[in-house]
C-alpha cells in the first residue's frame, strides 16, 4: 500500500497500490456497493414490468413503451455522469463526495419506495380507466431512479478501475464488486415474496447506507493530474477496440435482458408455477456468485475473452432447453437456471474487466475511465430498453394475455423467452470471436 495523501487520510479514504490485489476487508469494503444497486436493479427489471401489467392493469404494450422511451432518455446522460465521477474522483475532496453520494442514495431509496407504492388517488383513477396520472409518476420516478442508479453505479466501477493493474487482478476487482452484487439479487429476488414489494425502498435505504460507510474506508485509486481541459465525451470511441467490445456487448446484453424482463411471466403462463419465483432467482444468482471464483481463475489461464466465449456458449445450451419445457417442469427450470447462472458468471467477470483493462496513453487512461463506464451503462440501458420495448409488445401482438392461459400465448412465451435469446448470444459469440479474439 502506498502512502496516502494528507486529504485522503483526513477523509479516512486510502490511496491504492494498483500492482496489489484487493483482497479481505479492503475487497470487501470497495465491493459492499454493489450489494442495494443489483437489489435495486433487480425489482426494476424484473418484478417492476410484472406488477404495473398484473397487479395494476397497466397494457403490456403501454409498459414496454414506457420503460423503452424512460431508459432510452435517461441513458443519454451516462457519458455526462461518467465524466462527472471522474471529476469528482479526481479531486481530494472526501466531504463533498460523501454528500454527493448520500444524495443519490436519498433519491434512489425514496423513487424505489414510491414505483411500488403509488398515491391511492393515482391507483383509483386508473382502475377507473385513466392510467395518465400513475404512468406520469411512474415515469418521473423512474427517470429519478435510473440517474441515481447510474451515478452511483459509474462512480463504483470507474474507481474500480484504478484498483487492478492486470487482467488476472481486474478480474479480482472486478469480483469483489459482483460478487457482491450477486448476493443484493439474491435478497432482492426472495424479499418480495416474504414482505412484499412494499419493502424495498425502505430496505434498500438501509443497505445503500451501509454500503457507503464501507466505501468511506475503501482503497482509492491512484489517478493522475487534473487536466486543464475536460476530455471531450466521444473521446473514447476514437478508440477501435473500445466500440468493437460495446458491440459486442450490446447484442449480448439484449439475449440476457429479454429473459430477465420475461420471466415472471414465462413462470406463471407457460410453466404455469407462479411458486418457483423466488426460487429459481435464488438458484440463478447463487450459481453465478458460487461460480465467479472458478471464473477468476479460468480467465486468468485462458484470458478474458475467451473465458467470456465460454460462458456465452453455456447460456445458449441452457436457454435451448428453456424453450422446450411446458407445465410443471419446475425441476427442469431449476437445472436451467443453475446452468445459466453459471454462465453469467462469465459475463459479470470478463465483460466489465476487459472494459478496465482498456488503456489510453500515460497521461489519459485515469481520465476516461469514468466516461468508459458512462458509455458502458448507456448501453446497458439501451439493452433494457430494447428488451422491454420489443419483447413485450411483440408478446402482446403474438396474442399473449397475462395470466390468460392459452396454447398460443405459452407458445409466444416459449419463442421470446429461449429461442430468441439463443439467437441473439449466438451472433454475440461470433462478434467477439471475429471482432476481438482474432484481432487481439
């Protein structure tokens, strides 16, 4: 560990050595982040689509949309928020990031708490036939949430990437992070049915309040001198590689979102097990943290990418399976899961660690790592977005009812929620080995 700065050790925050690995406490303490953003990350995702369509009566068509044009709006300002967190990162100035992060947390915690909790007059108007007032508070809050949510998770990753000097370290961080995040989902996928969706804006405020008191005693990455200009935001896309590797997770990121969005309704229509929720997400994201170890060290072996390669092959095999299955073949679904779990380990692992590993010269490569990330996550929105904003109206126009149980809609099911995805990894697996396996 080197020396600290004077500032640093004020604010209690570290400086890192980024030749060592994080490991133990430090690990643990840069990580916890990640924990109350993938618990919030989940319910937005999955449960949110669900519970506005069944519980609320909102058009699958009329949701889609919506998250559609609210993800799509709110993903032009990562770049912004990107070169923001490299701002503020930068300067020593532990006290004004402190309450910045505190703020973002506010937000995030109170827009989480009222997506799920509505104004009575809201919910009886709609029930009335006038949804214009509720998708009006969805929609603000929504967009208040995704710019909470991608602050804080840019901030996280961009000083993650000061932390791990090479491909076998960045992994390591890379872990820490995610293996963290693996275990909010896996809270987040079981709560709900256990105290209702109700609690997860309170809960989530607990835990973002903990994970930041963590973050005030983690590692900080070493950076260089404040340049007089702020880069340009399309500066990273000068860089070739850099826009064949978001390529290629943008056609990935989309296969896995599509059954992310679906699944809910893939258990209560087509396998007709509304029941097996909270399980099958518990066994999706506990194989992925079991498996991000063995992950480490495989792509430490046989390198980033074709460790990624790997893992897109074993979603494909599991998601064919998936589109076979019918009533009652809960058993099955679980194998699936676990399988495809072990998969988006390799996802989580590889993906954001060759992100981090993309170096400019000496004097730019701390500068555009905050904007990196900013792109990074308006494509993931952008993955989100599409999912929703396709697979839910193409569900809808294919005849698929929620909670109308018929051959034609379990057959729309069936098509959307494995077949599709299997496609769209395929082309994902091929773009990285023509685009960055055999170029690099």
């Amino acid at each position: 560990m080197s020396n600290p700065s004077a500032a640093a050790l004020k604010g209690g925050l570290q400086t890192a050595d980024a030749a060592r690995p994080l490991h133990g406490v430090q690990g643990l303490a840069y990580g916890a982040l990640g924990l109350p953003l993938a618990f919030v990350a989940l319910p937005l995702t999955v449960h949110l689509p669900e519970h506005y369509a069944r519980e609320l009566g909102v058009p699958l068509a009329t949701v889609g949309a919506l998250l559609l044009a609210v993800r799509a709006t709110d993903a032009i300002s990562d770049p912004w928020l990107g070169r923001w967190a490299d701002q503020l990162l930068r300067q020593a100035q532990p006290l004004r990031l402190s309450l910045v992060l505190l703020l973002a947390a506010a937000l995030l915690a109170f827009s989480l708490w009222g997506l799920f909790s509505p104004p009575a007059a809201l919910l009886a108007a709609s029930a009335q036939g006038d949804a214009t007032g509720l998708l009006a508070w969805a929609a603000g809050l929504l967009l208040v949430a995704y710019l909470a949510y991608s602050f804080l998770t840019v901030l996280h990753q961009a000083w993650g990437t000061g932390l791990g000097a090479s491909e076998p370290a960045q992994a390591r961080v890379v872990a820490w992070r995610e293996g963290a995040a693996l275990v909010g989902v896996v809270v987040a996928s079981v709560l709900p049915s256990v105290w209702g969706v109700s609690a997860l804006g309170p809960v989530v405020a607990v835990l973002l309040l903990l994970a930041l008191a963590g973050l005030w005693w983690a590692p900080r990455p070493q950076t260089v001198p404040l340049l007089k200009q702020a880069r340009a935001l399309w500066a990273p896309w000068r860089d070739g590689r850099f826009r064949r590797l978001l390529g290629i997770y943008l056609v990935n990121g989309v296969a896995s979102a599509i059954p992310a969005t679906l699944l809910l309704f893939y258990l209560r229509d087509r396998l007709q097990a509304p029941e097996a929720q909270a399980m099958s997400l518990a066994l999706y994201f506990c194989a992925a943290a079991l498996s991000l170890p063995v992950w480490v060290k495989l792509v430490s072996r046989m390198g980033l990418a074709q460790g990624w390669l790997l893992g897109m092959g074993l979603a494909i095999v599991a998601f064919i399976g998936a589109s076979v299955l019918g009533p009652g073949d809960v058993a099955w679904f679980g194998a699936i899961c676990v399988a495809s779990g072990l998969a988006l380990g390799a996802d989580i692992t590889a993906a954001p660690a060759l992100l981090a590993r993309l170096k400019g010269d000496a004097t730019t490569e701390a500068e555009d790592a905050g904007l990196r990330f900013g792109w990074w996550n308006l494509v993931t929105k952008l993955n989100l977005a599409l999912a929703a904003g396709l697979a839910l109206p193409l569900l809808q126009w294919w005849g698929y009812q929620p909670g109308v149980v018929s051959a034609q809609g379990a057959t729309a099911l069936a098509l959307m929620y494995g077949l599709l995805p299997c496609l769209l990894k395929a082309c994902a697996a091929g773009l990285l080995y023509l685009l960055w396996i055999r170029k690099e």
